[in-house]
DNA sequence: GCCAACGTTGGC
DNA sequence: GCCAACGTTGGC
C-alpha cells in the first residue's frame, strides 16, 4: 500500500468530475512523462491512496482524496489522432502510455498549494520541491495522514 | 503572459 | 554520448 500525488488540471479532468462519473471511478489518462508512467507501471497497485490535486487553475492545490481503482493498461489516447494525447511512435503491438483507474474517496475541504508551503510536516513533499513538475509522485504514511487530518477527512479502513 | 526549471530531441 | 535548441510544465 502505497500512496501518491496527482496532478490534474481541473479544466480537463476536477476531482468534482470524478465524483459525478459512474462509481465516481474515471480513468487516469494523458501522462506522457516516463517517470510518472514507470511509477504507475511499477509501484501502483489496487488500493493506493490519491491526493487530487489541481494545477495549472487559479488556486492550485489538493482537492479530493482517491484510490487505485485497477491496475495499469494501455492509455487509449495515445492511439487517437485526434487527440491531443495522440502518440505516433506509439502501436497496440507496443502501447508506450498507461492508464489506471482512479476513484473519488471524500472530498474535505480544499487545501491550497500556498497553505502546504508553510506546513513543516510537508515541506519534503515532491510536489513542494524547487522545479518540480512531476504529474505523479510518491507521498510518504506521514506526508499523507497531515494532508487528510487538514482536510479534515479520516478513512475507515476498509 | 512571463519565465524558471526540467525533459526530449537530434546533429555531430 | 555530448549538449544546444526546443518544447512543456505550472506557479505567479
């Protein structure tokens, strides 16, 4: 059990989309950077906790609370020409993006990027480190259980 | 819209 | 395999 952070950009893809979408369960799709991917392919297992959280939008920061909803399988979007995702070195013989479903868990209150910034506790985060861009990264047991309690949300285990 | 930081590409 | 040029990310 592992826990991660995602970004989304709320004009594509809220964290309100994912709790109107059927089963709240939507599918993670559009990362083209490798690291993220190979986190995903290699790390990612049902059941791992999610911060949504929102970029590149007027506040910034963690909107909702996720899960791993399946494992990782070909990203549809990269074979669309149509897409903005399309991939053209990309084949269904040798897919070279992934998805994985994710499901909305609570919501809690909204906790900005400014507000994480003066949080001690967090101040090792990826996404809080100078020049970070990764749309996925790693969050340790501690940096998730402070992000939950300012938000306000405790998960039952399940 | 700006720009710093980072990732990718491609010529050599 | 180096590295300059280019493209992207994402906060501000």
């Amino acid at each position: 059990m592992r826990y991660w952070l995602m970004k989304s950009e709320p004009d594509e893809v809220s964290f309100a989309d994912v709790l109107a979408a059927p089963g709240k369960t939507v599918a993670w799709f559009g990362v083209r950077n490798y690291q993220a991917r190979n986190f995903m392919r290699d790390q990612m297992e049902v059941g791992d906790g999610v911060l949504f959280y929102h970029s590149s939008c007027a506040v910034p920061g963690v909107a909702g609370i996720a899960r791993v909803a399946s494992g990782a399988y070909p990203d549809a979007s990269q074979f669309d020409p149509d897409s903005h995702y399309f991939d053209p070195k990309a084949t269904r013989e040798q897919p070279r993006w992934i998805s994985v479903d994710v499901t909305a868990v609570a919501e809690g209150r909204y906790l900005p990027l400014t507000e994480m910034r003066g949080v001690a506790a967090l101040e090792d985060m990826v996404l809080l480190q100078k020049g970070s861009r990764l749309s996925i990264s790693p969050v340790t047991k501690g940096q998730w259980d402070k992000v939950l309690e300012l938000m306000g949300v405790s998960i039952s285990a399940t």
